[in-house]
C-alpha cells in the first residue's frame, strides 16, 4: 500500500511528466500540420518518459510507486494530451472527439504502453539499487 508520505515524494515527478508529455503532443501537433514532422516518432521520447518515471520515483518510494506512478502518467497523458492536440488542429490520430471507442482505446493503449515501460524502469532501478546497496557493504552477491 502507498502512503501519504510516498504519493508526496510521487506527485512532482507524475506532475512534471505529465505537462512534458502535453507539451510534446501540442508541439507535435503544431509541427506535424506544416512542416510535416512525423507525430509517431514522438512516441519513443514518451517512453522514455514513462521509463523515467518509473525509474525515479521507484528510488523515490518503491518499486510498487513506480509502477504506479508510470501508469497514473499514462493515463493522465493519454487523456489530456489528445484533447490539447484536438483543441490545436486535427489531434494525434486525425479523428474527431466524437468518436469516444477510438479516444478510450487510445487511452487504454497509452495507459498499458506507460505501465509496461514504467514496470521495467522500477524493475531497473531496483536492480541498479540493490547492486548499489551490495557494492557498498561490501557483500559480494553469487
């Protein structure tokens, strides 16, 4: 179970995450129209977004936080960064707001997509801390 003190420790980097990710689908949105800048590239820096998420506030909390955290990114990006795209020109997936299975679907595979990556960003950081932890006393591990 998450506590308070954790979800604390948890909400700048979920914040932080979140309005980069915005950020990226409003200027992917922006440069995509004109210039012809391909949108789905901009997925692999989202991963490493959610990657990074779940990395950091694994060190941060738990490994469980990280996960945690990494999802609840996913989530909140797949939903608003959509409706910001959509409010600048045609949106990530060129479809209309109305179409609510489309919307949800994405949202579920941006969701799933930041909870796999950030699974394995926790599953990192713990590795990288618990070696940390073993160099430093000293214990030599089999």
């Amino acid at each position: 179970m998450i506590e308070r003190r954790q979800v604390r420790r948890m909400t700048p980097v979920i914040l932080v995450a979140v309005a980069l990710l915005v950020a990226l689908d409003a200027v992917g949105e922006l440069a995509g129209q004109p210039l012809g800048f391909p949108y789905l590239s901009l997925g692999v820096v989202s991963l490493v977004i959610y990657f990074s998420v779940g990395a950091l506030c694994s060190w941060r909390t738990s490994f469980g936080g990280g996960l945690l955290a990494a999802t609840v990114v996913g989530l909140l990006a797949g939903t608003v960064g959509p409706l910001v795209a959509w409010l600048i020109g045609s949106g990530p997936v060129a479809q209309e707001v109305t179409e609510p299975r489309i919307f949800a679907y994405r949202v579920a595979v941006v969701t799933a997509t930041a909870a796999v990556s950030g699974l394995i960003g926790a599953a990192a950081a713990t590795w990288l801390e618990r070696r940390r932890t073993l160099r430093g006393s000293r214990v030599v591990p089999r």
